[in-house]
C-alpha cells in the first residue's frame, strides 16, 4: 500500500492532530504554518473530550491525569453565592499551550516549518501545487487545510461560504488558584460552575498553570463569559486600542480600557462573590465573537478542510478541538481503508464529516440561542452535557 505525501496547511491542535494520526497511518507529512514563531494561545482554557486526548494517551501514552484537570460535579450558583443546583458529573478541562506542546513534540521539528503562508493552490488532478508567501513551491498528493475561523483556504474553495455573527461574544481570562481568596476557591475549584443571568451565562472551572501543574492550588482559573453585542455594535466593540478593526477577536492587552471597566462593574453588580472575584481578578481579559459557519462540503479535488477551517459551532458542546482532532483520524481511517488512495478516500470521509459538522452546528445553536436570547437556559437541561456526537457522547 503506496499512502499519499499531505501537506497540512495550520500547525495548530487541528493541523497537528491530522499531520501526526496521517503520518502513524504511513504518510509523509509536512506541516506549514505561516506564523514566525511556535504557537501560543496566551493560557485559554479549553473542556477536552476524549477525542482531544485521544492522541496524548493512545499514541503517546500519556494518562489523563497528565495534561489536565477533572471536576466531579456541575454547579449552578444564585446571585447571592448560594446553590441553586448541583450534580455529579466528571468533566475534564485543559489549556491550550498544555495540549499544543504535547503534539508539537511528538512531531518532527523538520517537518513543522513556520513562516510558510499559502498564496495559491493549484489542482494537477493527482495532486496539488502549493504556492507560499516566499516564494517557494510545493506539490503533494493531499492537501489538509487546518487554518482555523479565518481560513484562506476556504474561502478559496468556497467563496460563498461566511461566517454568521451569533449576536454575542465570549469574554475569556485566568486567574492563578494561589491569589484567590480561601472562600472562592473553596467554591470553585472542584466543579465547573455556572451562573445564569438575564440572556447571559458564565462559566469557571480550573485548567492546568502556566507550566503545565495540575494540582490543586497551582492551577489557572479559566472564566467565560458569554454577553451580547447587538450586530450594528460588533465593528466598534471588535476595534483594539490602537483602533485597528478585529475581525474575530481581541486578544489580552488590546481590549479598550472602557470595555474592561464596563463588564467589572457589571460583574460587581451581577455575579455570585465567588465568580465576582474571579472575573474582576483577571489581569488582562480577551474577546472572542461568537459565529457560526456552515459549509456544504469539506472536499474539493485532493484538498479538504478540517476543524474551523470547516464547520465552526458555538463552544456550548466544549467539542471544537475535539471534531478538528474527529476530522483527522476518521481522515486516516479512510485513507488506510481505501489503501491510500485520496480520489476514494475523500468522497467517504468528505460524507462522515459533513454529517458530524451539521449535527454538532445545530445543537450548539439551539443552545447559545436559548441561553442569550430564548430565556429558558435551564440548570439540570441534559442539552448542556458536552460531547462531540450528542450530550455524554
């Protein structure tokens, strides 16, 4: 069996994902990222299913425990501190640096090449030309395109495809454990805990520190924090403090002052003291709008699009990471099961994806959607369980 040469556009958690399961099955894999330098998400929180660690602990052996945190329960606190309702539930969290780090270790650094942004493509029937930023030119048998929301590669291969504004953005920051008082980390550290406001919600729960501990007391608090922007709003509110115009998000040190002391005060007012605490505690909080894409196909010729350079769902179903990480093993499975042949390969996996894509786009919807605008976001609604192919699954 002859297995395809990929080039895997995006050395993010999707990108690797893909590159290192293709590889095992017995491709020659490169990897091009455009930025200059490794990949940093500056600590964000990330739930992680087990199709996120799926790779860490099949291929590399690496337990669970390792690379993140589990809660035991799933709380829901009233404005006063008091609990308005609880369960035992298991959930594990992880940071993004945390699980990046094990992937981009486990891949040969000769083969992660930065500063490569792709230019052009151009399809030769058995394969593809890849044109980059410096000039340079590639071919390969198999073109995954990992790039994330803003993906130029879609936008090549489905120019009538756009995102679709949710009506609301996601307020993101840590705090260490260690400089929270005793009584808030009493209430926050063994759950993830929600409150929900009028068409509002927020969640905490803890994610490994900066060097990877996840031992209680030297772990990161994450918080998000869901509110809504009016549309007409959007341009202005995603403007930095340089007044340069963000299309999807504004990253720490550049969220106008104005904005970062309007939602404190508003914590202040609104939030249980526990969660209070926390948000009005992070140093320097970031801004992610909310969009949904939808596209009718993840496949066009011998390229494909995996993760959020595809579908994009709201992270109701905490399953971002864990479809971008779906795409590139059922991508592997399907090349291996049509003896590395992409023409037959990709019609298959193309078929599996898209199906997966709408189902988890639709459920995340109904969910944001009822959370900020339907008012009936409830404690206990087994729709807020998080998995990838349904609640629990």
């Amino acid at each position: 069996m002859i297995m395809p040469a990929v080039a895997v556009v995006g050395g993010s958690l999707g990108g690797l994902t893909a590159a290192l399961v293709l590889r095992d099955a017995g491709c020659d894999v490169t990897v091009y990222e455009r930025s200059q330098a490794t990949l940093d998400a500056r600590g964000a929180g990330i739930a992680v299913l087990e199709q996120t660690l799926r790779y860490p602990v099949e291929r590399l052996g690496l337990a669970p425990e390792a690379i993140s945190t589990r809660t035991e329960r799933v709380r829901f606190l009233e404005r006063d501190g008091s609990t308005a309702y609880e369960e035992r539930r298991a959930n594990r969290f992880s940071a993004w640096n945390t699980i990046y780090r094990v992937l981009h270790e486990a891949f040969p650094k000769t083969r992660y090449l930065l500063g490569q942004e792709l230019t052009d493509v151009a399809d030769e029937g058995d394969g593809v030309q890849l044109r980059f930023g410096n000039g340079e030119v590639r071919r390969a048998d198999l073109l995954v395109c990992a790039e994330g929301i803003t993906s130029p590669s879609r936008h090549r291969m489905l120019p009538e495809v756009t995102p679709s504004y949710a009506g609301y953005v996601g307020w993101r920051g840590t705090v260490p454990e260690a400089t929270l008082t005793p009584a808030t980390f009493e209430a926050l550290h063994d759950a993830i805990t929600y409150q929900v406001l009028p068409n509002s919600h927020i969640l905490v729960y803890p994610i490994p520190g900066p060097n990877g501990s996840v031992q209680p007391g030297t772990r990161l608090m994450n918080m998000v924090w869901y509110r809504n922007v009016p549309a007409s709003q959007l341009p202005d509110f995603l403007t930095d403090r340089e007044g340069v115009r963000r299309e999807v998000s504004l990253p720490p040190n550049q969220v106008r002052a104005e904005q970062v002391d309007e939602m404190r005060c508003f914590a202040d007012r609104n939030l249980a003291p526990p969660i209070a605490e926390l948000v009005t505690s992070v140093a320097e909080p970031f801004v992610q709008g909310v969009f949904d894409i939808e596209v009718p196909r993840m496949a066009v010729g011998r390229a494909c699009l995996v993760g959020d350079a595809a579908f994009v769902a709201r992270p109701h179903a905490a399953a971002g990471t864990a479809k971008a990480a779906e795409d590139g093993w059922v991508l592997a499975e399907e090349l291996v099961r049509a003896g590395g042949r992409v023409d037959l390969a990709l019609p298959r996996w193309e078929r599996r994806q898209v199906a997966l894509g709408a189902s988890l786009l639709a459920r995340t919807r109904q969910i944001g959607d009822s959370s900020q605008f339907g008012h009936d976001f409830r404690p206990g609604d087994p729709r807020l369980v998080f998995g990838l192919y349904g609640p629990g699954r």
